[in-house]
C-alpha cells in the first residue's frame, strides 16, 4: 500500500467532481481520499456506487451535509473532526466552519490541519510549524484556479488542478527532515 493521501473538499453532491477524485486515487494510488466536508451525497445512483469504490474513504460533515442525505445513501453521518496518525504525524480535519484554525487541538511542529469551506485553496505553514492545508473545491472553486485537491506524501504536499491533475505554482511544500529521523 502506498503512502499516499488524496485531499479533497467541498464536492457538493456532483458526480463529475467524485468521479475525477476516484479516477485520481487509482492513477495515484493513494492509501486513503479525504474529504473535508460538503461531500452531500446526491442519491444518485452513479453517486453511490463510486462512493463504493473508493478505498478507504475518510470523510468530516460539512456546513451543507444533511443527516437525511448520508441515511438515504445508508452511510452513518461522519463526524465534525477527525484525527488520524500518518507518518509520525496528527492530521486533523475538519470543514473549517465551526473550527477555523488548529489552535486548541493539541497538534505540533510538522502536524497538518485540513479544512475546507472556503472554496479556496491555501497551503502554509504556521509559526509553530504547523502545516495548514486547504484542497480548495471540487465543484465551485472560487479563484481563477479552477477545480483542486491535494495530495500527501512522505516527501511533500501539492494541491492539484483537479481537471488536468498539475500542480499549481506555489501551492507546494516539502517537508523537511524530522530530528528523530
């Protein structure tokens, strides 16, 4: 298995968007897909079966996820947060519109906050070396960049056309090496 994470935010129920990070994943061959919230499950058909065939799919509520949508795709509502253990380091994700930042959360020099909700794609890394992380959306982008996600590797951190999978300019980081490495 790879050490891969595709991150993503914002999908809003449509299928091109879901289709494209499915289609992503497998060309990437990323261990887990993210999604930081606004994923509204659309009860279409197609929706469900890709939401099938995506492994190990790691999903926080949105601001616009309804409890009804995720019961009537038989999914159980995911929580508002989440912490997962990668790579020596926390992630913590969320959606971004109830916590707004990593401060109070416990995390350290070379953990990664996720969130999304902003429909604007923003990678940095704070003062206290914690690395700050929005995907931007999958749907309706609200920058000239257009559709994006990110990926996580041991070495980096890219966020991603999502239509032409490139890189964007500027939204990169490398990690450096730990001192316990």
């Amino acid at each position: 298995m790879s050490n891969i994470l595709l991150l993503a935010s914002d999908v809003h129920g449509s299928i091109e968007a879901l289709s494209l990070l499915e289609q992503r994943g497998r060309e990437h061959q990323v261990e887990s897909i993210l999604i930081a919230g606004d994923l509204c499950p659309s009860g279409h058909t197609h929706f469900q079966i890709l939401l099938r065939n995506i492994p190990h799919l790691l999903l926080v509520r949105g601001n616009c996820d309804s409890s009804y949508d995720f019961s009537n795709e038989g999914i159980p509502l995911p929580p508002q947060k989440r912490c997962i253990e990668w790579q020596g380091r926390t992630i913590f994700m969320t959606h971004g519109d109830r916590i707004h930042s990593p401060f109070g959360q416990n995390l350290k020099d070379g953990d990664i906050f996720i969130s999304g909700h902003t429909h604007t794609p923003k990678l940095q890394r704070g003062e206290d070396g914690i690395i700050w992380v929005n995907p931007g959306s999958t749907t309706y982008p609200r920058t000239p960049l257009g559709p994006t996600y990110a990926l996580i590797d041991e070495e980096s951190i890219s966020i991603r056309s999502l239509t032409g999978d490139q890189p964007i300019a500027g939204l990169q980081y490398y990690f450096l090496p730990r001192a316990d490495q």
